[in-house]
C-alpha cells in the first residue's frame, strides 16, 4: 500500500500546487517539544536523558469560505521526515466538512486531540490501540448543539506496506497471496451532548473501526503488533505487547465521557480490540482505558471544539504570568488474553502533571509518572519525572 499511498500524497501534493489551491490565506506554523527525563531503576534498563520529542511544521491555507489545506511535516533528527498530514477539505455544504488525504482515523478522543492541547506529555497508554492517521476520504457533520459525526473510508498509512519499514515484509514484497488485498478501514465516532452552555459541558462519545489489513499469505507477516511504552516517551521503549500472527482483521470500539464545569474538567475512554485469526477460534480480546481530571488554579478552563466534540488547548490565561493547572490520570492498558494463549503484558500507569500556560503559544509541563507492570511484562515498578518546554508559533 505504500506505493498506492504515495501516489496519492504526490497527487495531492501537485493538486495542492495548482491556482484552484494556491489559497489566498496562508499560516505557516511550527511546534517545538523539548523533553527532559529522569528514570528510576528499572529492569528495562530505560534510561532517561534530553530529546527533542517533535518539531512539526505546517502550512495551512485557504482559499474562499469553502476549501482548506493543510501539509504538515515531523522532523526528528537527521534524515527523518515524516508526513503527517497531507489534505484538502471542502466545507461548502452547511454543517458538512469532506476531507480527502493523509489524515486521522476517527477513533476515540485521545486519539483525535492535538498533542498542542494535551494535558499531559503523551497521550494515554490506551491511545496505542488506535488508527492513527492513513489516507482516506472522511465525512464530519454536527448540528451545533446536540452531536457529532465523523466517519469514513481509509487506505493504509503513508510509508507502510511490504515496501515499508517493517524489515519482514520488505524482505517478502514479491511475495503475495493469490487474493493478496490493500488494506481497508472503516471508522466512525459519534458524539452526543446532554448539556451544552458556557460554563458546562457534557458529553458521550462512541467509535468504531475495522480493518481488513493486507493478506501477504505468510503467518509471521499477517500480523499486528500492540505495544505501550510508559507514558513518558524518550527512546520509545514498549514495556508490554508482542505481535500477534496470522491475523485476518480486527476491530475496535471507543466509549468516552468528557465534563467541563468552568476550570475543572473529566476524561475518560475505554477501548475494546477484537482479533480475528485464520484457523482458530482462539480470537483475541485486548482492551485498556484511561480517566484523568484537570483544575485551573487560576480559573481558566479548556476549550472545547463544538464541530469536532474534542479539546481545543486553553482559554487566554488570566494573569500577566500565565496560568496555572495540575492534573492527574490512570490508565491501565491489557494485552493478556489467556483463553486466547496470549500474555504479552498489563501495564499501569499512574501520573500527576502541573501544567503552565505562560501564554497561547508557550507551555511547560511537568509529569511524574508510575509506571506499574505484571509477571508477564516483568513484574517491575518505577517512577519518571518528565519535563516538556513547548513552543508554537
């Protein structure tokens, strides 16, 4: 699929270039993320250090009332650059937007929240279990008040497939099945609010995807593989997971609640993936959630995006000195199925977070993360403080 994917990205990209897109509204924007970790002794032997966890640039234009752009880039160290996000939008049909391009799958709320409007440094150990961003064509409609929707139809992610970076697969990229198939997912999140005014919110979000991923023949190459490092993600060393072979598709279902009440906020999510293997019944059943709280102490509150039902960063802080929020979260990720004879790890993680919003473009965070691991993910215990100096301009 990575050739497929592409030829798309080239198309676009040249489609992106031509008068209709040249847009007369332009923002080039780029975020800087600087981690600092300190580890304690674990049996991983994980070491803290300094790493320059992300710097995304993006160019965003527009042109008229209906079509957007977007191209966004990662750089991280030399000679690796990385699309990620690649589209064109078209949002000339009321309460309606159709995007085409490199984009995020419509799955859960961590998933689809920008890392700029994070509360903490990484994402939840659970958001592992989602798509992620591929090429597609996806339909977003709400109503205003009462609900959301976002699904469509997606192709692989740009840079995978047997040509990709899987060294297995690149090894057999001659090697196909006779119904040999690019891979297809499907997604969908649907969101209901029940209170809705300025100073609450409440609302309940469900998702869902399948995908039917490429049929290579061979058993060790028919596979996925779900993997957690700690929730602080220098080096990105996965403490549980294992790949899982000879897979046919699977699935997966999101519910999330979120509450805001002025400065003080609710998140929470529960995943469910169900793995279809060839010749067994043994199916595997994974699954993980999160639940975090955040307060202001200086009385700002989170922003929240009526069109997507998902966090927008924070309001203005209130002070000449910023703002102030403390936080805090558990998650707990479960990739044992024993019925399924697999035991690749259940991982904890509890963390306490303070957060200081010096301005809209600038913020420090600080994390101190548990991170708890069972026998099968050797049975460890041990403590990260991160710190994180992010900057978008």
């Amino acid at each position: 699929m990575k050739k497929s994917s592409n030829r798309i990205i080239a198309t676009l990209l040249l489609l992106l270039s031509t008068p209709l897109f040249a847009g007369n509204e332009h923002k080039l924007g780029m975020s800087l993320y600087l981690d600092m970790v300190k580890i304690g002794d674990n049996k991983e032997n994980i070491k803290g250090g300094i790493e320059s966890r992300k710097a995304l640039i993006a160019l965003e234009s527009k042109y008229g009332d209906d079509w957007e752009t977007e191209l966004g880039f990662d750089i991280k160290g030399k000679d690796k650059l990385s699309i990620k996000d690649a589209w064109v939008s078209y949002a000339g049909l009321g309460k309606t937007i159709i995007k085409f391009g490199n984009h995020k799958v419509p799955f859960g709320l961590d998933c689809v929240t920008s890392s700029k409007s994070a509360t903490f440094m990484e994402l939840s150990m659970a958001s592992e279990f989602c798509p992620g961003r591929k090429v597609g064509l996806s339909v977003n409609a709400w109503d205003g008040r009462w609900w959301t929707f976002h699904g469509g139809l997606f192709g692989d992610s740009v840079g995978n497939g047997p040509e990709g970076e899987d060294p297995d697969k690149k090894a057999y990229e001659n090697i196909k099945a006779p119904n040999f198939n690019e891979e297809l997912t499907v997604a969908g999140r649907l969101t209901v609010r029940p209170i809705m005014s300025d100073n609450m919110i409440f609302h309940l979000g469900f998702s869902g995807f399948f995908t039917d991923p490429p049929n290579y023949g061979v058993a060790e190459l028919d596979k996925i593989d779900f993997e957690a490092p700690p929730e602080i993600n220098l080096h990105a060393k996965e403490l549980i997971g294992d790949d899982i072979e000879n897979v046919s598709n699977f699935s997966g279902l999101s519910f999330d609640a979120v509450f805001v009440w002025k400065q003080l906020s609710f998140q929470g999510e529960y995943f469910i993936i169900n793995v279809d293997q060839r010749a067994t019944d043994l199916d595997p059943k994974l699954s993980g959630y999160f639940a975090q709280a955040s307060y202001f102490v200086t009385g700002e509150s989170k922003k929240y995006k009526k069109r997507t039902s998902k966090y927008g960063g924070a309001s203005r802080p209130n002070r000449s000195w910023g703002a102030l929020e403390v936080a805090v979260r558990y998650s707990l990720m479960d990739l044992n199925d024993f019925d399924a004879n697999i035991a690749h790890g259940k991982e904890k993680n509890i963390t306490f977070g303070l957060n200081w919003h010096v301005n809209k473009r600038a913020k420090v965070l600080y994390n101190f993360v548990t991170a708890i691991t069972d026998e099968h993910a050797g049975d460890d215990k041990f403590t990260i403080h991160g710190v994180r100096v992010q900057y978008t301009f």
